[in-house]
C-alpha cells in the first residue's frame, strides 16, 4: 500500500519515513561510491542517528508543506529516492534531488520517479517552475533533467564548492504549461 508502480512490476515509488532509519542506512551504505562525488547527501546520515535526523528533517518539511522525501524500492529493497528540497508554494517553486545506489543505476528508475514528482507538482498542486540543479560535470544527472524535457535555465559559474573544489552549477527547468504540453500527454 502507499506504493506507485514505476513502470514494471519490481520498482516502486513509496513514503520513506523516520521509522525505516535502519533500511535506509544500509542503502546509504550501498549507495556512497555514487553519491559522494557529487552532493552531500549520503555524507548526512552515516549511523542510525544521523540516518533518523535526516528522515525527521524531510518529515518536519512535508508537515510544513515545504518539501518531501520519497524512496524507490527495486525487488523490495530501497535502492534510490527522490525529493522535493525545496517546495515553495507562495512562489510556485519547487527544487528535485535524486539518487540512487550503483545496482540501481541504467534503469529509467530515476526518470520515471522524478515525472511522478513533477506530475504531482503541476497537476495537484499547482507548481509553476520545478527546477534541477546539477554540478556541470554531472552527467548522468544532467541526462536526466534532459531525458524530463527540461530546459537548461543556465551555469552559476564556479559556485558550488564541494569537498574543497569549487564547480559550476548549472540550472534546468521545466515551466507547468510546458510540462502539460509534453507530447502524449
Ligand atoms: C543521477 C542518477 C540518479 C542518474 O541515474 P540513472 O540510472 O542514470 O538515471 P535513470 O534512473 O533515469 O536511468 C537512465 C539510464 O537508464 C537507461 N534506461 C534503461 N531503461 C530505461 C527506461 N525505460 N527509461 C529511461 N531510461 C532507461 C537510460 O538509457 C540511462 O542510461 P545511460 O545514462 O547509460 O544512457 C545517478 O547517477 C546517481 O544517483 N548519481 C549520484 C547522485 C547524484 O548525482 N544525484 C543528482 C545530484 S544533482
């Protein structure tokens, strides 16, 4: 229950809340050698206390209505997840992360999770612009925004500084009307 079906019979978009800490660390554990080059993510919850802080912080953002966390489950084991970091309703701004750990990597997991985020954003709550962000040598990220239809707003040049290197950042979007006009929709 609670569970959208990403495509096939194996992968599911579900709630991941404060009480699943133990399953989502060892997915972090599983997922750092992905995640470490590129965000901070996994470098938030390595113990059972941080993991349950970083699940509470997302629960506290979608009380407030200000973001929401959400796993993906492959054969019944969390291999990935998607987020709203930011969800600013006043503005109609939204912000998506994603993740995933290496086995869960080539799948369409990822894209298909983020089109049931922005789906949700535009049709059910009314969201204008949902925005990616992604280090310019992100590649595999950037695919993504790409494989969304998403546009590339543009480069922050040099503004994001990660582990002692400072990269560029580029933005991409997609606008509510261009994301209702999308073909076969
Ligand atoms: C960014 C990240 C989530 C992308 O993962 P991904 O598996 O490439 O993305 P998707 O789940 O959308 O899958 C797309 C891949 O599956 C393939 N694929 C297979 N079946 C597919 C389908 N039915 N639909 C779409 N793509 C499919 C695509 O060809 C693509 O592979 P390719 O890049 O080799 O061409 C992953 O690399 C990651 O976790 N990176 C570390 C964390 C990170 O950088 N997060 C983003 C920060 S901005």
């Amino acid at each position: 229950m609670f569970a959208i079906p990403l495509g096939d019979d194996k992968a599911e978009l579900r709630p991941l809340e404060v009480w699943q800490d133990e399953e989502f660390l060892a997915h972090m554990d599983r997922a750092r050698e992905l995640v470490d080059p590129w965000i901070p993510f996994a470098s938030f919850a390595t113990d059972r206390e941080s993991a349950r802080d970083l699940l509470r912080r997302y629960a506290e953002k979608q009380a407030a209505d200000t973001g929401r966390l959400y796993g993906i489950w492959l054969d019944g084991t969390l291999v990935g997840g998607v987020l709203f970091r930011i969800f600013d309703t006043a503005s109609g701004n939204c912000e998506i992360g994603v993740w995933l750990e290496p086995a869960a990597q080539g799948r369409g997991l990822i894209t298909r999770a983020a089109e049931r985020l922005i789906d949700w954003a535009v049709y059910e709550r009314g969201m204008h612009r949902v925005e990616w962000d992604a280090s310019a040598a992100n590649t595999k990220s950037i695919a993504v925004a790409k494989r969304l239809g998403m546009t590339r707003d543009g480069v922050i040049r040099q503004n994001y500084l990660y582990r002692g290197v400072r990269h560029d950042s580029e933005i991409w979007s997609v606008l509510a009307p261009e994301w209702k006009a999308r073909a076969g929709r």
